[in-house]
C-alpha cells in the first residue's frame, strides 16, 4: 500500500487487527499502526492507540463499515 489515510483510530493492537479483519473481508486493504502517542507511551512495549490505515480510494467505504460495526456491537 502506497499512500495512506487513518480511517479511525483505536485503543489497542488486537482491536485494530479484528477491524482490519471485518475491513479485508470486505476487500479493502487496511493496515494497523501505532501512533506516535502510543509509541512513546509505555518505554518501548507495545501497547497505546492504533490507527486503522486504508487506500484514500477505500476511505469511504472504510468508514462505512466500521461506523455500521459500533452501531450493531
């Protein structure tokens, strides 16, 4: 994936990764990256705020879905 947008920031890596799941099977491409806060929040172990990233092209739909996915879970 070349350029990519935060199509929602979470709490944690395995939440990104479910989402990113219910995101791939649904055929959009996304990747989940910590962010610059949650780098620096625990010395160097993992944890802190994920942003769930996508293709510009796919962020609407992206959106979609994850905004249909809160409002049902």
């Amino acid at each position: 994936m070349d350029e990519l947008v935060v199509a929602k920031v979470v709490g944690s890596e395995p939440e990104a990764e479910l989402l990113c799941s219910l995101l791939r099977s649904a055929g959009i491409e996304c990747a989940g990256r910590q962010t610059n806060l949650g780098a620096g929040a625990a010395d160097g172990m993992p944890g802190g705020p994920y942003e769930l990233v996508v293709r510009p092209q796919d962020l609407d739909d992206a959106r979609e879905i994850l905004r249909e996915r809160s409002d049902t879970g």
